[in-house]
C-alpha cells in the first residue's frame, strides 16, 4: 500500500544527514586539533585542559556518529 504522506512531509531528510554529517566532520577536526596541541603543548596544565576537551569532543563524535547512522537507516528504509 502506498502511504499517503507526501515527501514534503518527512520530518529527516537529506538536509538533516548533510548537517550531521558536516557537524561530525567539525567535531573530528576539532578532536585531531587538540590532539595535536595536546602533543606539542609546554603549558603546566596545557596537557589536563587538552584532555578534558578531547574526552568532551570524543564524547561528542560519538553521538553524532550514531545521529548520523539513525538519519541514514530512515532516509534508506523510507520508500514513499
């Protein structure tokens, strides 16, 4: 049966994928960013605050990686 909704309707679509995706891009860049001032930091507590940041932003890049991955499986299992 063909579901009557049109596809103006779907609540996620492809702009939703693209903006996670771009945001997960953002989020790793930012991680690899303070991986490498982690490694060539010379501030006393340089290493702790890089850290925090890291654990925070890996945290993040995991969330949006299953956002991501949620978005994609509506957007392939959705046949209107």
């Amino acid at each position: 049966m063909d579901n009557p909704q049109s596809k103006a309707d779907l609540a996620i679509d492809r702009i939703n994928y693209a903006k996670n995706l771009i945001g997960l891009a953002g989020f790793t860049a930012l991680f690899l960013y303070c991986a490498y001032l982690l490694s060539t930091t010379s501030k006393p507590n340089g290493p702790l605050v890089y850290g925090i940041v890291m654990f925070a932003l890996l945290l993040t890049i995991i969330r949006s990686a299953r956002r991501v991955v949620a978005i994609r499986r509506i957007i392939l299992t959705d046949k209107r």
